[in-house]
C-alpha cells in the first residue's frame, strides 16, 4: 500500500487553495519575492471569509523578523493592494491591527473573491465588503443561537474528564450545575482545578458573565480545544468585533469541525 492509499491518513477542511498562476507571476518577478511572501502569509492566516487580521508591525516580526522597517512593510501591502491582490481601508494616522480582504481566495460558497478593476472608491469593493460582514454576521448568529439551544436542554454534561471513587460525587454534583439552565457567574465560581482556572481566565478576558459554556466545551472536547480556540480568538481579534463571547463561540465551533 503506497502513501497516497492509506487509508488512515484524516482529511480535514483546514486548507487554503492557492492558483498556480501565481508561481508564474512570481517567475515573471510581476511580484516580488517579500510581496510573495506576505501575500501567502496573509491568505493562510485568513478567515473563511478572505479576510485576514493583520499589522505591518505583526507583519514584520512574523515574516521579516523584525529586520524590516514598518513603512517597508506599508509599501510592500501598498505595491499588493495596487496589483489587485488584496484589498484594504486607507490606514493614513492609523495604528494597530486591520482587516485585509483578500483575492482568488475560496469562500464557503465555492466562489472566488475578485479584487480585479477595484479601486479604492469602486462601489463593488464596498459591496463585497458587506456581503462578506454579513455573512459573517449572519453565521455568527446562527452558531450562537445553536449554542444557546443546545447547551440549554437538560442533557448532562460531563463536569470532569476524569472519575475516581474519591471525587465521583462531586462530578455527579458537577455534571447537574453545568447542564442545568441557570447561570454560573464568572466572578463567583471557584474553580476546583486548573483547567477550570484556565476556563475562569478565558471568561473573564471575554467579559462572558456565565461559565456554563465554556466548562460544557472543556467537558465535551477537553481543555485542549478550550485553549485552541482561545489561542485562534487572541490571533483574529479585532476592534470592529463587539461581541466577543460570540466571536469566541464561533471560533471553537470552528476548531471542533476541523478536529473531529
């Protein structure tokens, strides 16, 4: 049996296509060598809406190790944004992060974004833009009211990955507080290990008042998915996301359907 007919080799969603006229623009030197560099870095660091949260000086340290300049940096994105490979807002007196939209990029839809003959005040760039943050918006919504359906129903739920004869009461205890529908407020609960600390920490940054979510996450896919997803959250956070507990909940939907 050769490698490619392994049959235990998993196949995930987590990849991002590239089109191969893209080495022959490079070839062609039609970009250069950094361009290249940034451009695949942005589109592998993307969401799955062709949108990337980036800074020139993230840019910088992650690709250049911090040997560049950051108005180096800025004329690379600028000579990027002039060839149609990306797109983004006028960052003049703007510091901090910013979203990068992204070309011949694979929406969920099976549909390529196009940057193509987009100028800066192109109506259609502003269209593509919202539909994009709609989409976003509305796919956030549609997890969040899943969650709250599912995680108020009257299941239990797992209040600890590991049973012993000293402890198993008080996981059965557990199990009913984190399956029931009342709220377990961030600021009063204790948490009997460090994974609940780690959760208590997580809920506390997000500002997310109940913990009911986040422990019934760490008891169904262990803590591992719980700092996965938070560790993915602190990487595409962003001031234009005002809900962050939704933000987060989307995210970890995110790292179960690509680890399952």
């Amino acid at each position: 049996m050769t490698a490619y007919q392994n049959t235990n080799v998993r196949v995930t969603e987590d990849y991002v296509i590239l089109h191969r006229k893209l080495a022959k623009e490079f070839r062609n030197k039609e970009i250069s060598r950094e361009e290249f560099y940034i451009y695949v870095w942005l589109k592998i660091n993307a969401n799955p809406y062709a949108i990337s949260i980036t800074s020139s000086s993230n840019l910088n340290d992650d690709l250049f190790y911090g040997k560049k300049t950051v108005n180096y940096i800025n004329k690379l994105l600028l000579s990027l944004k002039k060839k149609e490979y990306i797109y983004y807002e006028d960052q003049s007196g703007r510091r901090g992060t910013f979203e990068v939209k992204l070309g011949d990029f694979l929406l969920p839809t099976k549909i390529l974004t196009d940057l193509k003959n987009k100028g800066k005040n192109s109506e259609d760039v502003v269209s593509q833009s919202l539909v994009l943050d709609s989409q976003r918006t509305e796919e956030v919504t549609s997890i969040k009211n899943q969650l709250i359906s599912q995680f108020s129903s009257d299941a239990q739920v797992r209040g600890s990955n590991n049973d012993t004869n000293n402890n198993k009461n008080n996981n059965k205890n557990r199990s009913k507080i984190v399956s029931s529908k009342e709220v377990i407020r961030t600021d009063l609960f204790k948490p009997k290990d460090n994974d609940e600390f780690l959760c208590k920490k997580i809920n506390m940054e997000l500002g997310d008042s109940n913990m009911r979510y986040i422990l019934s996450i760490k008891s169904r896919y262990g803590i591992s998915t719980v700092e996965q997803s938070f560790n993915s959250y602190k990487e595409r956070i962003n001031p234009s996301i005002k809900d962050k507990p939704a933000f987060f909940n989307f995210i970890t939907q995110e790292v179960i359907k690509n680890t399952q």
